[in-house]
C-alpha cells in the first residue's frame, strides 16, 4: 500500500473539483475520487464488473513539487508539437500569422494542463479546462468558413465568441463540467469531421 504523502505536498493539499466517472453496464455516475474507488472495490468484491476503473492515483509519489508526475510529463507533449508546428510554418513561403495560432493554442493547453496535474488547485484546473477551449473555438472557426465569405465568417466569428463566452461564464461560476466536456467534444468531433 502506499502512503499517503499529500500532507508533504509543496503546493498543499488539492482543491481541484474534478469528478471521476463511475460506469457499470449502461449507466455511469459521477462521484469524488475516493467515494467512487471504495463504491468499485465493494462492488468488485461482490462479484460486480465495471466498463472501466478509476485507479487510486496517489498524488505526489515522485516528488513533493509534483501531484500527478506522468500526467505532468506527457502534457509536455502539447508543448514540443507545439513547437515543432510553428517551426515547420516557418521554413514554409506562404503562411501568415493566422496559421501559427491552433500551434500557440496547443502549448498553451500544454502548459496549462501541465501546471493543473503538478498542482491539483481548483484555479489551475479552471486554466486548464478553459485553455481547451480557446484553442478549439479558433480552429473550429477556421474549419467552418474555409469557403466562406468575409460577411458569412464575421458572423460565425461572432457566435462562437458569444457562446465561448456563455459557456465560460456557467463554467466558471457553476464548476460545471459535463457542459464544459460536451462542448470540447463536439467541437473537436466537428473539427475532426471537417478535415477528413
């Protein structure tokens, strides 16, 4: 078994709302972490089976200065294809500032989500859900008015930014997160589709 060291922790303990998703057959609950480990074990001890598991993570294993070290780590990921997208835009001719915005989105959602899993705060968790989104509301916008006319791509420019704004402002003063996930969802679902 492993301790639990959060009383260690340099950044103290976590104030991050985030739920975890229980699901046993068609059905899925949501519950704090340690609430939904226990309600699985008991389950799993009475012969019960689960679509998936949320693993007991223990935060700051590694280091004192790192909540969740490989999350940590591999959102670092983000940043270096980040950067090796702006680098490559730039040994192109034709490419204008515009083009190098979802490469500067990604190291921000990069960084952002980074920092959340080394810290586990509920401000950092907020940087991180939000970076989600301004870095797909402009790519969204740029699939949708490939072709379209300046007037047609003023317009949607408009309605994505009121309803980033909307969304943001339930976000934040709600800590709403199934509407947050949804719209990151289908966003990228349609970003997706878009440039197949």
């Amino acid at each position: 078994m492993i301790s639990d060291s959060r009383l260690d922790a340099f950044w103290g303990p976590p104030t991050s709302n985030a739920k975890s998703l229980v699901c046993h057959r068609d059905s899925c609950l949501q519950f704090d972490p340690p609430h939904a480990i226990s309600l699985m074990s008991e389950k799993l001890l009475r012969g019960g089976s689960y679509i998936f598991t949320v693993l007991d993570r223990a935060d700051y294993v590694v280091t004192r200065y790192v909540a969740e070290f490989i999350n940590t780590l591999t959102n670092l990921v983000y940043v270096l294809y980040g950067i090796y997208g702006i680098r490559s835009l730039r040994r192109k001719a034709n490419t204008n500032a515009f083009r190098v915005v979802p490469y500067w989105g990604l190291m921000g959602v990069g960084l952002c989500s980074a920092i959340f899993h080394l810290r586990l705060k509920y401000h950092t968790q907020m940087m991180d859900d939000l970076s989600m989104l301004f870095t797909t509301t402009p790519v969204l916008h740029r699939v949708l008015t490939v072709n379209a006319s300046r007037t047609h791509s003023t317009i949607l420019a408009i309605l994505l930014a009121s309803g980033l704004t909307g969304l943001i402002a339930v976000h934040v003063a709600t800590d709403e997160l199934i509407m947050h996930a949804t719209a990151f969802a289908v966003s990228v679902t349609v970003i997706g589709i878009r440039t197949m």
